[in-house]
C-alpha cells in the first residue's frame, strides 16, 4: 500500500521562485499536462493512495484550470486519497482569487504549506525571500477565507545576531495577524555555505544554540493563536516541541526554558542526527 504519493506537475531540473538566499534565478518548466493525466491514471490503476502532493516547486504558479484538471483526474482515478496539498509561495497567490481558491479547495486541494520564513521585512530583503510581511499576510488571509488549511514555516535564526529580536516579533505578529491551521519551525542551515549566505548578508552572524532557544522563547512568547497545531520537531531542530495554541502555550515556553537553563534535561537531540 502507498499511503502517500508525489505527483511532479513541475520538472525536477529547476524551481520557480529565485534560490533561497542568492540572487540567482533557476528556471522551470511545466511538465505537459497529458503526462502529468496518464501518470494519475497509471497510479490509480497501480496503488493503493491516501494522500497526493503537488512536487516538484509550487504547483500554485500554474494557471487554475490546469489544476482543477489535475484535480478532477485524481478524483476520478484515484478513489481514495483522502487529501491533495501543494506547496506555496506567497506571490503565487496573488493572481488567485479566492473564489479560484475555493475552487480547488472543493476540487480536494486541502493544504499549503507556505514557506514564509519570517514576517520582518528586513529579514526578507536580506535573504533575497522576494516577499515581504505584506503580501504574505495577504496570501495567507485569501487562502484561509477560501476554507484552505495553512501550514506555514519559521526559520529560526534565519536573521542571525544582528536581526533576532524583529525577526522573532514581526514572524509572531504575522502569525497572530493570519491565525493560520499549522505552524512549524525549523533552523536555519547554508547548504551553499556561509560565505554563499553572507553575499547578500554581509554581516549576518549565525547564532549559537542558546540563542536559537532564546528567539524560539520569544517567538513563542508572542504568539497568540486560537486554534494552531504548533510543532518543532523537524530534523534540524535540537528541541522537539508539539501543541496546540494557544492551550499548551506555557507548556511550551517552559520547555524551551528548561532547555536554556538545563539542557542537560531537555533531552536535545544530538548534533549528527539534526541533519544541518
């Protein structure tokens, strides 16, 4: 049984937004949409499926009628996923109604998972993130009155040193500004390397894990969510955390604290497993 299973409605050989952190632009293309319905038919005939994700970049940039076609074909060949999620970028969005939204909603699209990173405009700019507080707020905001579920994603450390403190206040103020379903966050990594980093952030300095927990801490600390599934438990992340805010929010808080005052208790996951 396949419980999950990842459709390619963009080639492998590219992206469609600029690489996380440089200037540059990769290119992408859409594979072609017969492909992409005789791969549906072929799945469904093969597997047994719960669950389908929209690959390779963010399916969202491409125009509405193609995805409710691909919608609609793994309705029909595909009886049983359960649930359709898709990555997005906030950008892509833009040129999306909500009535399209709720479209593809009804059609099963469930889920976004949204990479804001941060809400502090500084930050973003310095990361070449091509965003800003703004149009992820709105973005956020279109997907959620069009019944959409919300994953979006924090980069702790993401604005070193010098920017920890706006980036921990103006990421939860646009959290408590969209109320979004999930919210995850994971640290920071530079799998180009440092230097590659600091060509658009010169004087970005990373933090050490203490500080890590003290933005954590902070980010927390502002939140204030109704409903919000809140999980820290990617690979990257020293501290697992999961609840629900805001009702375990000063469970949480407390095991960030106890994971800067006695990390020895917190039971932290080892550097080599952390995948950084």
């Amino acid at each position: 049984m396949t419980l999950t299973h990842s459709l390619a409605l963009l080639d492998k050989s590219g992206v469609t937004t600029p690489e996380m952190y440089t200037a540059e632009q990769k290119k992408f293309r859409a594979r072609d949409e017969s492909q992409v319905l005789e791969e549906i038919r072929r799945s469904g005939e093969q597997l047994i499926v719960q669950r389908v994700f929209l690959a390779d970049g963010d399916a969202m940039v491409l125009p509405t009628r193609r995805l409710l076609t691909i919608l609609r074909a793994i309705r029909e060949h595909m009886p049983t996923v359960e649930r359709v999620t898709s990555y997005c970028l906030p950008r892509n969005l833009k040129r999306k109604s909500v009535e399209e939204l709720r479209e593809l909603r009804e059609a099963g699209l469930a889920m976004l998972y949204i990479g804001a990173e941060s809400g502090d405009d500084e930050v973003l700019q310095r990361v070449n993130k091509g965003e800003t507080f703004e149009s992820t707020e709105q973005a956020l905001t279109k997907a959620g009155e069009a019944g959409m579920q919300r994953s979006v994603m924090i980069l702790n450390g993401l604005g070193g040193k010098s920017l920890s403190e706006q980036h921990a206040l103006n990421s939860a103020r646009l959290m408590n500004a969209t109320q979004p379903e999930f919210v995850s966050t994971l640290v920071v990594s530079f799998p180009q390397g440092m230097e590659r980093y600091r060509e658009r952030f010169p004087d970005f300095e990373p933090l050490d894990q203490q500080s890590l927990f003290l933005e954590l801490k902070q980010f927390i600390g502002e939140l204030e969510l109704n409903n919000t599934v809140f999980r820290s438990d990617h690979a990257s992340n020293a501290l697992v955390l999961k609840g629900i805010l805001g009702a375990d929010k000063q469970q949480l808080l407390d095991q960030v604290q106890t994971a800067i005052e006695r990390p020895e208790r917190a039971r932290l996951r080892p550097e080599w497993m952390r995948g950084l």
